[in-house]
C-alpha cells in the first residue's frame, strides 16, 4: 500500500521545527530516519497530516562530550554511532549491541531520537538507555527539559514526550573503568526484532539490568538487580530466576509468554 497524502515541512531550525509542531496542534509528526514511520504510514497504521522533517535541524545533530557525559544528537544515525571515536571508545554497551539492530540499509537511516521516541518494546536503544542511566533532552514551546531515561518509557510506544516536543539529544554518561558491560539478544534471524534481549551494566558491587523484547516496554527489574548486586556469579543467577516473574511477558504469534520468560532466563 502507498501512504495517505501528507504535506512535507522541512524547518530549518529547531525552533521552527516546534513552532509547526504547535501550529498543527497534533496532526503533523516529526520525520528522522524513516525506518519505522514510513512503514507505519504504508501500512495505514499513522496518517499524520504533515510530516516535519528533521533533516536540516542541525540543533539535533553531533556528538559531543560534555563533563562525564556524550550528548548524542537525536538525528545520529545507527551507522555514524557505530563509527564514532568518542562511542567506540566511551560506550562499549553501545558497539555491542548496534550490529543487532535491523541491517545495514535501515542503519544507515535510522536514528537514536527515532528509536526513543517510537519506544518499541522490542527495541534495543530504550534498554540501552535504561542501563546506562541516560538522560534524555526534549524541546518544546515552553523550552527544554531533562527526563531521566527511567521515566520515559511509559509503555507500548508510549513516552514521556508531549505531542509538541522533539528529542533534541540524549546525555549517556561515559563508562568508567572499573564498569563492565554485557548484551545478548535472541532473536528469530540476526536482525529481526528481538524475542528477548538484556543488557547489563556492573559498577563494582551494582548490578543494572534492563529487558527489551518480552513486556510491553523496555524494563529494569529492581529485584533481580538487588539480588545479583553484591553476588553476580553463576550460582545467583540461577537462584535469581524466579524473580523473573516479576514481568508480564508478553505472548505473540512470534513467541508464547512462557517461551519469552525462558528465553529472558
Ligand atoms: P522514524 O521512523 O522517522 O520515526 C519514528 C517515530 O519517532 C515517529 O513517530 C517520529 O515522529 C518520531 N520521532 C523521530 N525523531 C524524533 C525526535 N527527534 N523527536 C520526537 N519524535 C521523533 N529497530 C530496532 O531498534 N531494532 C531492530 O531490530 C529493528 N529492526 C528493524 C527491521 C526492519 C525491517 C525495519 C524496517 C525497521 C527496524 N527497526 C528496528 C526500526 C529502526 O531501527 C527505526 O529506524 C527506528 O526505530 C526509528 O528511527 P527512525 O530514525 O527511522 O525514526
């Protein structure tokens, strides 16, 4: 199917990006990499009447470090986070878990703010950002706010963000030495959205863990967190695994509720 006529804006600011935002009052939504809205609007699943193009907002794009943080643009794409020295060398958890997302073609398009604002629970970058105690950037006609990436994602493709603001940029604090990283992803083919996947980040004796893939959002689990900090060997994992229970994994055409809890395992 081809998508509903739309007209195309394209702001050559971030104000002016905010401003037609406003102006229609929640029937134009911002365009970054495509990848995920195009296929929607195809689909007949989102027909907005404007689409606001983000290309030309260079508020939204770079990399840059900031204290003991990267501020990541919204418009960085998949494939420039791959390639970048600042990432390659400050967030490991990043070059790990990237050549998972889709392939090639969709990583040259797509976009870190797209992935955060679409939040799907199947996702890679809202866990990503969970763990990595992310701070995300927004804009919108009242001006700038932070939110921490713990209270963003809200549930199935649901966030934080208000209908008027934009992603600016995402705050990723640089991994410390004594840090140590770990991602893995099931999936049906190398790829694909994932069936369940976990990242984790260990600071000494602190353990955060976040899931994407088997609930209706990206998600830490407080109580196997606790459980694991302190003691993060084989045997308290496989003590740990009832804690499991504490998600409402979600069952699908894909993969049953109890096969994702297995999985997540
Ligand atoms: P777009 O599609 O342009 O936008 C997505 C949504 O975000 C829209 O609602 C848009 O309005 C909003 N938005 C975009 N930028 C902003 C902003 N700055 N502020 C506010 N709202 C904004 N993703 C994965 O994570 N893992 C996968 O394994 C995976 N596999 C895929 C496989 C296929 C075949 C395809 C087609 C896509 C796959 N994707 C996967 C999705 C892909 O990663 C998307 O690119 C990404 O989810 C959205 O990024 P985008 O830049 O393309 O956003």
């Amino acid at each position: 199917m081809k998508a509903p006529d739309f007209d195309y804006l394209r702001p050559p600011t971030l104000t002016a990006a905010i401003a037609l935002l406003v102006e229609h009052d929640g029937d134009a939504v911002a365009l970054a990499g495509g990848q995920s809205l195009m296929a929607m609007m195809n689909f007949r699943v989102a027909a907005p009447e404007a689409l606001i193009d983000l290309a030309d907002v260079t508020e939204l794009q770079g990399i840059t470090r900031l204290g003991d943080s990267l501020r990541i643009g919204a418009m960085t794409r998949y494939v420039e986070l791959a390639h970048a020295p600042e990432v390659r060398a400050d967030l490991p958890l990043l070059i790990m878990a990237l050549p998972h997302i889709a392939h090639d073609a969709i990583r040259n398009r797509g976009t870190i703010g797209g992935s955060l604002a679409l939040a799907d629970p199947a996702a890679e970058m809202p866990a990503l950002m969970l763990v990595l105690d992310a701070t995300i950037e927004v804009a919108g006609p009242d001006g700038t706010r932070l939110i921490k990436a713990d209270d963003f994602f809200l549930g199935i493709y649901e966030t934080a963000l208000a209908s008027d603001e934009l992603i600016v940029a995402v705050h990723i604090p640089v991994a410390r030495p004594e840090q140590r990283f770990a991602f893995h992803e099931l999936a049906q083919r190398h790829g694909d959205y994932a069936l369940a996947g976990v990242a984790v980040a260990q600071s000494g004796a602190h353990v955060r863990i976040a899931f994407f893939g088997v609930a209706d959002r990206a998600m830490r689990l407080r109580t196997l967190e606790s459980a694991l900090s302190n003691a993060p060997d084989g045997a308290a994992v496989q003590a740990a695994l009832p804690l499991l229970d504490g998600i409402e994994f979600n069952g699908d055409t894909r993969a049953s509720a109890g096969t994702r809890q297995r999985l997540a395992g």
